[in-house]
C-alpha cells in the first residue's frame, strides 16, 4: 500500500480525475447549470463596468452633467450589487454541491475499504487510509466549488476581452499578449516541481498519522515500558519531515506566485507606457485608457487564476491517485455468482486437504477432519501450530489454498459471505469492544435485540452483576477499545453477544483465557449452554476446559499429529500428553 501511496498520481491524469469528479461524483447537475449560468452573466457584468467607467471620463466629466453623473454612478452601483448577489448564489450553491458529493464520494470510499478482506488490512497502516478518508477527500472538494467552475467564465472571459483590445488599439493589445507564453513556461517548469512536493507532504502526512494512531491504541504499552521519549522522537521525525515537504512545497510556490505576478505587472506597465503615448497623441482618450487597464486586468485574471488552479489540480492529482489507488483494490474474497443462503446443517463441517500460506509461507499443510454437528471439537498444540488460521478459514477471512471446506457437503464458496458469517459465533482470544455502551457492545451481532434477550445472555454470561453495580447499568461507557473495563469484563461481554447471536455454529478462541479460574468457573455453564446442540471448535491452551470434548486434534506445525478423545489421547503418551504433564505436573 505504501509503495502505491509513492506512485499514486503518476499513472492517473487530470482528464481521468475531472471526469471522475464532474461526471461520477456530481449528480444534482441541474446546480452545475445554473452556477455556469450565473457565472457567465458575472462575466458579462465585469465586461460592462469598464464601459461606465469610460463613458463617466470622457462624457460625463467634461460636459459637467451631475445628473449623468448621478445616474451612471447609480448603474454602476446596481451593476455591483447584482454582481454581489451572483457571487453569493455562485458560492453558496457550488458549497452545497460539493458537500454533498464529496460525502458521497467519502461514503463510497469507507465502504470500499470496509468490504475489503483481512489481507488487505494486514498490508495498510490505518493512519494512511484514515488520510485519504479525510485529507485526500478534502483536497477533491478544491475542484467542486465556484472557483473551479469560474474557469470557464474565466474562458469566455479571456476570448471577449481579448478580442475587445485588439479592437481597441491593435498595438497596445499585442504588446501585453507577448507576456502570456511566460505565464505558460513558469507553468510548465513548476508543474512537475509542485506536483512532487506536494506528494511527498502527502506521504509524509500519512506517516504522521499512522505514528499518531499507533501511540493513541498503544498507550498503556508506552505507559508501562516508559517509552514516551521514544515515541516523541519518532512523532517528531514524522512531523518533522511532513514539514520539510511543505516547506519545499511552499518554496515552490513561493517562487511560482511572485514570478507570475511579475508578468502581469509587466504588462500592465506596457499598457501604461503605450497608452499614455497614444493619449498624448490623441489617439486614444483618458476613459479609454482606463477602461483599457481594467480589461487588461480582467485579461490577466483569468490567466493568474488559471495558474493558481493547475496548482490546486496538482495537489489534487495526488489524492485522487491515492483514492483511486483504493478504488481499484479487489478483494480476494469473491462471492459466487450463484452463491445461496447458509444451509440448515445436520452433519456438520468438513475440512478436505486444506493447505493455506501467509505471504507464500505455508502454515496449514493437507489436513483433513470433520467438526460433527452438535459435538464439539477442541483444537490443541502450541502456539503457532495453526489453529486460530483453521478458524478464520471456517469464517472466510481467508481463501483456501488448496483442498475444501463444507457445510453438509455445499462448498464454502458457494455460500453468501453475509449469510455464512451471520451463523458463525467467534468467541476470541482478541477481545473486541466497540466504543460505546455495554449494551451496544452486547446487541452488536444483534440489533434490535429485546431488553429481556439482553439481560438474560447477560446472565449466562457471568456479566450481570456487574452491569447492576454501575450507575447507568446497561448504558454504562465502556471507553475506546475497552478501556474502562478488566480483560475477564470483556471476555463475558464477548460471550454475552455470542450468546445473543444465537448462531448454529460456535467458535470459542480461547475464550476464557482473560479469565481467573474462579470466574472460568463461573461461565463454564454458559460456554455449555451456547455449544448445547450446536456445531462447536474450540481452541484452549487450557486443557482443562476440553475434557469432554467430543473429539480432540493436536496440531504442531500446521499439521495433525492426534485425534481422539482426552482419554485416549492421554494412553497415547504422544504430543497431547506432553502437554497434558506440562501444565498439571
């Protein structure tokens, strides 16, 4: 992800982005047209007033007529005025508008990433997707808004006007025009610089907040070793280098905007020189010559904001690069075409040949069992002998490798993922605890939940009594990620909403392991009455919780050593034995 982060912009171009954004992201486009609208009838006001201007020099003014005067300058107000309220519909609507695309294009975007799969998550750092959610998504809503669609005014603009000089005074016009190719070759030498700076401050900015997400969920860790000096220093690397960029960026422009604005000042000095010339002589008066400046300047408007914006669209290249960069991510976890509704088993699981590698290292190898229906089956062996990947394999966080998995002989692919994962209840050794209430935590899997349904897996879940024991109960706070609550209070909240679930098939990964012995005991019967009739795999270390496992299999290095029942395997003096003795003697 970082490595497309690096590229992104280089391989997309700003056709491809305005397209995108006007023609997929826009969609009251009836706004676009009155905004186009409003802006050419601005570009034809800011075409009249030179011309009060110059009929209040040379007419009004030498002829003493206070009633012109009063007139004129009263159109010239009104003229404003009307100008005035155009801008403010222009601006107004055109905020409107982008609003609402850009959180339309932000929606789309968070629900592209959130159906990715768990590879995916794996290989990205949040702190650059939380980026490109907000910073990149920001930096497109530059382009909807009325200083974007004022180019083309700006267009019309610049065609009328410069037309209009030449008609004027054919010399003076062509004299200002030789500063345009300059606008275009201070263009074309800082495009790439800009394009590049602005890059690397966008890169450099994801570094920052993936360091500022890491410290803010690792806290505790950085509290208990002490290592907040280190995470400053690496916060200030980022940041640091975040700044270099900006500044670089800043130098750019900074060059760029003064250069530009010196060409324009050229020609407004070449205009001066002729026009006093021709004034002098007679051949062109004062109120020609000033309204002449003004059309100039409408001339060179166009031109500097033209320049300002293809700056703006370099900056913006970049994030739409880095979303589109998302955008064309696939997942590797495809759905069927034909794929139906998890069946109504009666058999059970089986697992065929099945071989899976993380990033070509292969951690299941060939295994074959069966997870009979309502019998529960316990996984055992060390740690990293692949049990919790033959999980996250039954729930289709990963694809297989080679062999099959399937549910009273349907193939797992062609079950609805949606449908496949709303039967499976996963207790984990990872506590996962949403920010919000314990209420909210418990009816995740489950909305809509009855309070009765609520209190009563809460019950079963050893959790009740402390539930009572706070002040606003079930809409007691639990913190981000938990924090308020003991390790064995969010293991019970992570049963009780297994529980609430109601699913047909349970995975317990060691789900009691935040637990004391006295409180494992106390929920034994709950994890009983959740596996009762059910199709059931646990994972423990403790061997104790498994004894009356229907069936055991001991797993060392992706590969089935044993199987059978505690007893059994205990005659066998092999792997489970050892870790039998290893524990209790």
């Amino acid at each position: 992800m970082q490595k497309e982060a690096d590229t992104a912009g280089n391989k997309y171009t700003t056709w491809q982005m305005l397209r995108f954004v006007f023609g997929e992201v826009l969609h009251n486009r009836w706004i676009l047209i009155l905004n186009v609208v409003a802006l050419t009838i601005i570009t034809m006001l800011q075409f009249v007033i030179p011309q009060i201007e110059q009929f209040i020099i040379d007419s009004v003014i030498p002829k003493k007529d206070f009633s012109w005067l009063i007139g004129s300058t009263a159109v010239l107000l009104l003229t404003a005025v009307f100008l005035g309220l155009l801008n403010y519909f222009s601006v107004y609507y055109m905020g409107v508008l982008s609003q609402s695309a850009i959180t339309e294009l932000r929606n789309k975007l968070y629900h592209q990433i959130i159906q990715l799969d768990t590879h995916f998550f794996e290989s990205s750092k949040t702190g650059d997707l939380m980026t490109r959610l907000t910073g990149d998504v920001s930096n497109l809503q530059n382009l909807i808004s009325s200083n974007m669609l004022s180019i083309i005014g700006n267009f019309f603009t610049f065609i009328g006007v410069w037309a209009f000089i030449f008609y004027v005074n054919w010399q003076m016009a062509l004299a200002v025009s030789l500063t345009f190719p300059f606008m275009f070759i201070i263009y074309r030498v800082f495009r790439g610089r800009i394009h590049t700076a602005f890059r690397a401050a966008r890169r450099s900015q994801s570094d920052m907040s993936n360091q500022m997400q890491n410290t803010l969920t690792q806290i505790e860790l950085i509290k208990s070793y002490a290592s907040e000096n280190l995470e400053e220093e690496r916060f200030e690397e980022n940041s640091n280098r975040n700044k270099r960029d900006l500044i670089q960026a800043t130098h750019n422009m900074a060059i760029f905007s003064p250069l530009v604005d010196l060409v324009n000042y050229i020609g407004t000095a070449i205009i001066l020189t002729l026009g006093a010339y021709f004034v002098i002589h007679d051949q062109l008066t004062v109120g020609q010559l000033v309204a002449y400046l003004s059309y100039v300047s409408l001339l060179q408007n166009p031109i500097r904001s033209l320049t300002s914006l293809l700056n703006q669209l370099q900056e913006s290249l970049v994030s739409y690069g880095r979303i589109m960069d998302i955008n064309q991510v696939k997942s590797s976890i495809v759905e069927d075409k034909g794929a139906i509704n998890f069946p109504k088993i009666s058999r059970g699981i089986n697992l065929e040949n099945v071989s899976f590698a993380y990033e070509k290292e292969e951690t299941i190898h060939d295994i074959t069992f069966s997870i009979p229906f309502g019998k529960t089956t316990a996984l055992v062996g060390r740690s990293g002998s692949g049990k919790t990947t033959i999980t996250k394999l039954i729930d289709r966080l990963y694809d297989l490798d080679n062999g099959s998995i399937k549910f009273d002989g349907l193939d797992i692919k062609k079950i609805k993922l949606r449908s496949l994962r709303e039967n499976i209840a996963i207790v984990s050794q990872d506590t996962y605890i949403v920010d919000g209430t314990i209420k909210d935590n418990i009816i995740y899997g489950k909305q809509g939940a009855s309070e009765e349904d609520i209190w009563r897996v809460a019950e079963m879940a050893d959790i009740a009594d402390f539930i009572h024991q706070q002040t606003k109960g079930m809409n007691t706070l639990v913190g981000e990620r938990g924090v308020k609550l003991s390790g064995g209070q969010k293991q019970r909240i992570s049963i009780a909403r297994a529980l609430l679930k109601d699913a047909p098939i349970v995975i317990l990964d060691e789900a009691t392991a935040s637990l004391d012995n006295e409180s494992e005991k106390n929920i034994q019967h709950a994890l009983k009455a959740l596996m009762k009739n059910r199709t059931s795999l646990v994972i423990a270390h403790r061997l104790s919780t498994i004894y009356n496992a229907d069936q055991i299999i001991v797993m060392s290095q992706g590969r089935i050593v044993e199987r059978g029942k505690h007893e059994q395997l205990l005659k066998q003096n092999g792997s489970y034995a050892r870790l039998y003795n290893a524990q209790f003697k």
